[in-house]
C-alpha cells in the first residue's frame, strides 16, 4: 500500500520552513526520506523506526508517530540547495521492502 | 567504500527490441539488491528485489524480468519492450538489515519509441 504524501508541491522563499507529511493505512516499522534533484539518483536523508523517534540533522529533521502511522520531515530556515522532489518510503513488517510515496516537489526561490 | 554503478547511463531502444540493464556493486558483500522504475515526474516502483543469488521477488507483474547472476550483479531484462516500459531505471542495494539505508545508483533513463 503506497503511503500518501502530502502537500504535492510547495514553493517557498529562502529562509521560510516547511513540513512535508507521510501517511500508511498499515502498521509501519520503519520511514525513510530522500530527496531526489532532477534527473539524478535519489539521496538519503533519514531513517526513522518505530518508537516515536525524532531525529535531526542541521536544519532538517523528522518526526515517526507510529500510533498514528505517519512521519512528517521539518524543513526549517530552507536553502535554495533544499529544492528538490522528497520521497517517503515506508516499510512494514521488516519486510526488507520500501514502498514510495509520490513525492512532494518542493521548490525555494531566492 | 562502497560504490554502486548502473549502465548504460542513457538508452532508446524501439518497441519489441530486448532490453538488458546491469547494476554491480562494489565494496560489499551479500547485499540486498533492487530494481525500481521512476516514470517522468512519478514516484518510485519497485519491480523486483533480490537477498542472494539467484533469489529474485517480483513486485509487479510485466514483461520486465530479473537475474541475479552473481552476489553483486544485478540484471533487469526484457525480451519486448513496450512504450510503457519508458522510464528512469533505479538499481539499490542495502547491507541487508531491514533498516538500513537504500543507496541508490545513478540510474539509466530508457526512453521506448
């Protein structure tokens, strides 16, 4: 079952924040984010497992609410180097397995 | 280090010609390897995954097929290609563990005319 992403764009000024969210109708073990430029490979952000972890690095980070069964990922004070298209990938189960959401395209004008 | 490579980087092949995509991986030892297909502005697919030699699992049934020849090789094939099976060809691996992270590859763009 594909996770459902949310907003599909945001265009935000350099300096702004955003929140990117990431819900599963099914029981998560894991949430992964990347964030993929165009025409390139996507790049590992985070990893969040099941617990209700937080987790950080710089300016982003990223939140796991496992009763609720969705992950968001905090943008703050955004870079013009933060635009790009940021995929979750959900894994249930420790299934070994990711399954991606759509993405959300987020773009930072100067 | 460990460092993944996918080629060819670019490829047009016409409808009903085969099609053979290679991954390698190097630096590591049995990793988990996967085949996704990203169409344009579209999110990731997972086409097929694979924990060892000769272990393949298809996600998505299509006439796309999947061949693990050796521990760090990883083969998608098709022997038709259809306009469909355009796309943006993603090979991963991972060292195994279900939580580990997924490195993908550069990627190979196919485009089907």
């Amino acid at each position: 079952q594909q996770p459902v992403q949310s907003p599909q764009a945001v265009i935000l000024r350099e300096g702004e924040d955003a929140v990117i969210n990431c819900s599963s109708s099914k029981a998560l073990y894991s949430v992964h984010w990347y964030r993929q430029k165009h025409g390139e490979a996507p790049v590992f952000l985070m990893i969040l497992l099941k617990g209700g972890e937080q987790k950080g690095h710089e300016k982003i980070s990223a939140s796991f609410n496992e009763k609720k069964q969705q992950s968001s990922l905090y943008l703050t004070a955004s870079q013009l180097s933060y635009s790009g298209t940021y995929f979750c990938g959900t894994e249930i189960g420790s299934a070994r397995q990711l399954t991606f959401g759509s993405g959300t395209q987020l773009t930072v004008l100067p | 280090s460990q460092t993944i490579h996918q080629w060819p980087a670019t490829l047009v092949q016409p409808v009903g010609s085969p099609l053979s995509l290679e991954c390698t991986v190097e630096g590591t030892s049995n990793p988990n390897l996967y085949w996704y297909r990203q169409a344009a502005g579209r999110g990731l697919q997972l086409l097929f995954y694979s924990v060892g030699i000769g272990q393949i699992s298809s996600e998505v049934p299509q006439n796309l097929s999947a061949s693990r020849p050796q521990d760090r090789q990883f083969i998608l094939s098709s022997k038709k290609l259809l306009l469909s099976d355009s796309g943006f060809y993603l090979c991963a691996w991972t060292p195994g563990l279900s939580t580990d992270t997924q490195y993908f590859g550069p990627g190979t763009r196919l485009t089907v005319l």
